[in-house]
C-alpha cells in the first residue's frame, strides 16, 4: 500500500475541474456507459461544453456511491501487461431513477442536446412483432400513471423517454436526440418504435411529439467486466484515492453513430467515434462476431468448467467451436474480407486476455433477448444457403441446457424457462418456435439442436 495519504474521490480535491454544463441526459449509470458513451464524451476536444446528468435504472446503488464523489470515477484499461488508471469527469450529475422530477427538468432545458440510454436488451419491451409489449405488466402501469399525468413517475425506459419528450415539447422547445447504446439491431428505429407506440397507447396527439425527435442508431463495442472489490482495492494502492465505483475495462473500444442531432453533440468523431450513413455492416460483425462468439461462451463454457471468458478461449475445444462460429458468421457479412479477418485476429487477442475477468455468468443473463439478435440471423442465413448451421445450432443447445439448469444460474423470463423444461424431443421445437415461430417446424435445425444435446 503507498504511504501517501488516501484522499476521497472528488472534484474538490483537485481530481477535476468544476462540473460542466448538463447537455446530455442519460438513462442507465452501468459500467459499459461509464467505460464507454462518457469515456468518449469526457475525450472530446470539446468535452468542457458537455456534461452528463446519468439516471439508475432499478436500483439506486451506483448513483449513492458516485454522489459523494462528485460524479467522478476512475477508469481502468486492462491490458495483458498492466493497468492504466484515469479519472472520468464527464458526469456532472448523478441520480437515482426515482429522482423523476430531476430527470424531467433535464428534459426542461433548453441547452440539453441528446437523451441517451444503455439498459441492456431487456429494458426495452418489446412483443414477438417488435412492437411494445403493451401486456407486460410495468408498461401497462405506466401506460394509465401518463394517461392521468405525463409529469408522474413512470418505470420503463420507453415510459421514461416520452415523459421527457413531452415536458420539452411542452416547456416549448426545440427537439433532441434520443440515441440508445444497447446491443440491438437498428436500435434507434427499436427505440422509435416502442416510445411511438406508447405514445400512441396513451394518447394518440402525443405522436408528434415522438416523430419530432430523431433517434439515433449506435454500435457500441467495449468489453467490460463487473467491478470487484480488489478493483476497488487496486485503485486506492495505485492512485491514493478512495473511488467506490471504479470501472474496469479492455484497452480496445469502437463506436459507431448514425443519425441526426437537430441540437449538437459533441465532437465524438474526434475522440475515436466512427460517423456513417450506413451503420448495418458495423453492427452486424459485432452482434454476430462478438456478442454471438459471447453467448456461445456463456452457455457452453461452463459445461467444461470454466468462469471466464478467458478460461474458455483457453481450452482447445471451446477454442475450436468460438472459431466455428466465426467462420459460419462471417459468411454472411458484407464488411470487406480484409477488415472481418483484422477484427477476428482482434476477437482472439481480446478474449484471450488473461487479466479481463468477463464472467460467463454475467454473459448468459437474458439468453432468451440475445440469442435472436446475436445467433438466429446467422442460423437464418446458413439454411438460406442450404447449410445446416452447425455453430448456430450448438449454441442454441448450450442455452437450452443453460434453461434446465446446468452451468450458471439461470436469469431469464419464467415462460422461457418453462419452454425447455420436460423431454427434449418435445423441449426443443418449443423452444425454437418461441425463438421464430417456424424454426420450431424446419426438422432440420431440430434435429441437428437435438444432436448437439446428445454429445457429452
């Protein structure tokens, strides 16, 4: 432990400036958003014109930790060899999600610029159609609170998101941005959609107000694992601070925007983000190649024993199979073959890291919202073709033997769970079809799920 005398993280200890002027507004104070969207924010060459006031999701916990702090983090990139420590000033603001007043007089000022969130794939409601899950029981409670008065507190982001659409609207001023960070194909037109709908639900005059705004679609590109308390430890001994929320990263980071923004934003381009009128390419090499090789990891690995993402890519045959899947996704990728095998090679070294604890179990939480974004147009693609998807299937029999109840603890919806329970002849066309109602009839893909589930 250094002798020098331990401080509190905070801006009037010298760490940072004073706070910068709230232009952004943020829905969900997770690490990926504090390793990533403010990281890029905070290395800006305009970064002092933009600060960030950030909302918890469901828990209040990282917002009563970072207050005392000013808002304030340390950043830790992870390489193979070492550690490098920074101090994130970019969040001028934090706030539990029940601050519901806050976060509409955010919404109020006419300097705010973009509406912003990461609340993973789960936090957005959405049915088999893509449209709202009006059914879902949070929405519908929050569809009769908007209905008697939009200034309620609300639950659910797209809930959240029109309560700040429309007290701008209604304070008279100019339309934002609403730019989603959460690993979903075509996540802003999901994001439209879904706050659309519910606009719709409540009260068909506040469509306009939705359709006024523009959403924006990301491909957000970052590994960053849960913070431990020898994190925690790690930080005070190397940087004589106390910091209770520091974030832990990977050295390797992308950012892809596409869209408008009708109030400015800062200069993110300059800061390493990539701006482009067709994002689709991007996002579908990291869904796929990334996030898929992720959920295969997740749901296997730990049939041999391991934790990590780490540990797997060390095992041969884990190793084989992330390398199946990559060969049977790329296939299908339009991005120059050049520019794929460039982030293959980049795949192996990132998930070989031996210092970046990615747990497996984080990983696998929701299977039953990642597998159809991450695995199914994969599998889709190869029986076009006239394959059977050999990569495909296996990891879809990984996450069925995940929902009964081997490797991690299971996280996902009750019905799902109840779809792969019983006989398997009988578990995995159910399954299937509550993925995409035909595959649960294309005996092919049943088959070959069901050999998969017969190997050791």
């Amino acid at each position: 432990m250094s002798s020098a005398p331990v401080r509190r993280l905070a801006r009037s200890t010298g760490q940072e400036p004073a706070a910068r002027e709230v232009r952004i507004l943020h829905l969900g104070l997770g690490n990926f958003f504090r390793a990533h969207q403010a990281w890029y924010t905070e290395h800006a060459p305009d970064a002092s014109e933009w600060g960030i006031a950030a909302f918890t999701g469901r828990t209040a916990a990282l917002a009563d930790a970072l207050a005392p702090q000013d808002g304030l983090y340390t950043l830790v990139t992870r390489g193979e060899e070492a550690d490098a420590f920074e101090v994130v000033g970019s969040l001028s603001r934090v706030h539990p999600g029940a601050d519901h007043a806050d976060w509409l007089g955010y919404a109020r000022s006419p300097r705010l610029a973009v509406i912003s969130l990461t609340v993973t794939e789960a936090g957005y409601p959405r049915g088999a159609d893509g449209a709202l899950d009006r059914d879902d029981p949070r929405v519908a409670a929050d569809i009769q609170v908007l209905r008697t008065d939009p200034t309620a507190v609300v639950a659910t982001a797209p809930a959240r998101l029109l309560a700040a659409l429309v007290a701008r609207d209604r304070a008279g001023l100019a339309p934002v941005a609403v730019m989603p960070c959460d690993n979903l194909p075509d996540n802003g037109a999901v994001t439209a959609r879904i706050v659309r709908d519910l606009a719709e639900t409540v009260d068909p005059g506040l469509v306009e107000v939705v359709d006024h705004s523009s959403f924006v679609t990301t491909m957000v590109d970052r590994i960053t694992p849960r913070t431990t308390a020898s994190d925690r430890d790690l930080v005070q001994t190397r940087t004589t601070w106390v910091d209770a929320a520091p974030v832990v990263t990977e050295p390797f980071s992308e950012w892809v925007i596409s869209g408008e923004f009708p109030a400015g934003r800062p200069a993110w381009d300059r800061s390493g983000a990539t701006l482009t009128d067709d994002l689709a390419p991007f996002e579908q090499r990291k869904l796929w190649l990334l996030n898929g090789a992720h959920s295969l990891l997740a749901y296997a690995g730990p049939l041999r024993g391991h934790t990590t993402v780490g540990d797997r890519v060390g095992d041969p045959v884990c190793r084989g199979w992330a390398l199946e899947w990559w060969g049977e996704a790329a296939r299908h990728l339009t991005l120059p073959e050049p520019e794929v095998e460039r982030y293959r090679a980049a795949l192996v070294e990132r998930f070989s890291n031996p210092r970046i604890r990615h747990l497996l179990a984080q990983i696998a939480v929701d299977g039953s919202q990642k597998i159809p974004v991450r695995v199914l147009p994969v599998l889709r693609a190869e029986r076009a073709a006239g394959r059977e998807p050999v990569a495909a299937t296996r990891t879809i029999a990984a996450w069925i033997r995940h929902l009964r109840g081997e490797g991690v603890p299971v996280t996902d919806r009750d019905e799902v769970v109840a779809a792969a329970a019983g006989p398997l002849d009988a578990a995995v066309p159910r399954i299937l079809a509550l993925l995409d109602g035909p595959l649960g009839d294309d005996s092919a893909v049943v088959s070959a799920v069901l050999h998969h589930l017969d190997q050791p």
